[in-house]
C-alpha cells in the first residue's frame, strides 16, 4: 500500500510567552522551538506500522519554508521512505488555500497513493479541516477521528471513528480515500538525534509551491492579531473565620453556585 501522510512544522508555544509584531498582523515565531505538528506524528507512525505487515511506502509531503526539511527528516527517521518539500515562503493559514495547493500538487505530479494521512488538526491554527477539503477536491473517501485501522484489504479499509461521548464507530471506507488520524490511535516511536541525522541522508525532493498555485486563493484573512483580555485579579477576603465565611457564602450564592 502506497501512503501519502501530510505533515507539518508547528511552533512549540505551550510555554512560552508570545509577542504579536507591531502591526498586530503576525506573531513572532523567529526564536520559537517547531516540532512536526502531534496529530501528524501519529499519522506517521499508523502509516508506518501498515507499510511494515503489508508491504509498500510512506511518503511525507510537508507545506512551508526550508525549515519544514525539519519534519520530513523525522518523518524518514521513523520509517517514511521519502519526503517531498513543497516550498512557499508565504505562510498559508487558509486551509483551502493548502488543500487546492495540495491536491495541485498530487494531480500535477501524479503521485501514486492508496491513501492519504493527516492529522485531526493542526496544533497552530487547529481548523480541523485539511483533510475533508482535500478529499472533497480529490473526490474520494473521507473518514475523520480515525482511532483504529483494523483491517486492511485490496479495495478498501475498516476503520473506527472517535465520537463524542466515548462512542466509535466502524466504518468501511474504500479506496483510494483521506483519513484524518486521532492521537491515540498508538504510540509515535521513539526518535533519536541519530535517527534523524541518518534521515538527512536520504534525498529529500523540493517542489517549488509556484508551480502548483492554480486557483489557490485564500478565502480567509488575518485581519489582526490581538492579546486576550485581562481578567480581575483575584478578591482577597479579609476578616475572622465567621466574617470570610459569610462573605464567602454570600459570593457563590451571587454567582450561583450555592443555592
């Protein structure tokens, strides 16, 4: 089976505090660690692990800058076979803007592909729709919340769907089609520096995005970029035991709670 996963270089920012530029129409990403975005390590891994009892290839495409070579290498550290870069020096934050430039892409090229990986969603701007886009462009199969791939046969695959409430749902799906892969779904290998450096070895192709934008257009548009806003501090009762416990009381009946 032939496995085309989408991946994509994020920045790290749960710790970090961040800085919107001037203009408010960017924020400062330049001293930021990136990592390949959660959701897509688990669609590498998925891919990987069916290629390994099956038989065929993953191929990782990623979308972005040079820096984005970052997460094809991780990508063939983990057992991708190769990685192809579509490189645009404009930050797309449309996903129908990447899912035209994607699908482009594949047709253009004729990439052979069974199916094709992404994440739920990306960790930056967490849209949660590449993936149905796509497929819809592609006009093929789609499955979301993907969480289980339990089999794997010549005209399609049986997979299971995350749903709310602790439900999943086992669904055929034929192929070719999109699946958008769930964490959970098992557990991404380990990746050593090692690992990665090796993976530079392995010749990663670059595709100049240019050459693919046909009807790419964005249909949404950061307009600004803006803090949220600050929240009271916290109400500081004074007083004896008796005195902050009627005061306490008589403030969660205000708000409700205590009735």
């Amino acid at each position: 089976m032939e496995i085309v996963v989408f991946t994509k270089r994020v920045p790290v920012t749960q710790e970090e505090e961040l800085r919107i530029l001037e203009d408010g129409k960017a924020v400062d990403l330049r001293k930021l660690p990136h990592r390949m975005n959660d959701w897509d390590n688990y669609g590498v891994e998925e891919a990987v692990r069916m290629v390994e009892k099956g038989g065929g290839g993953v191929t990782s495409v990623a979308i972005g800058d040079a820096e984005a070579d970052e997460v094809l290498r991780r990508a063939i550290a983990m057992g991708a076979r190769d990685g192809f870069l579509l490189e645009t020096e404009e930050v797309l934050h449309d996903p129908f803007a990447r899912a035209t430039l994607a699908c482009n892409f594949l047709k253009k090229e004729k990439i052979p592909f069974d199916a094709l990986f992404t994440g739920v969603q990306a960790e930056d701007d967490q849209f949660a729709c590449f993936g149905g886009m796509l497929a819809a462009m592609l006009k093929i199969p789609y499955a979301a919340q993907v969480i289980g791939v339990d089999s794997v046969e010549k005209d399609h695959l049986v997979v299971r769907r995350e749903l709310e409430g602790g439900l999943q749902e086992r669904v055929k799906v034929s192929l070719p089609c999109v699946l958008s892969v769930q964490s959970g779904i098992n557990e991404p290998r380990y990746v050593s520096i090692m690992g990665v450096r090796k993976a530079s070895k392995v010749e990663r192709k670059v595709f100049k995005a240019s050459n693919y934008a046909d009807n790419v257009k964005s249909l949404i548009e950061v307009t600004k970029w803006a803090y949220p806003p600050k929240k009271e501090g916290a109400a500081m009762i004074a007083g004896d035991v008796n005195e902050v416990c009627g005061k306490l009381l008589g403030i969660l009946k205000e708000k409700g709670v205590y009735q």
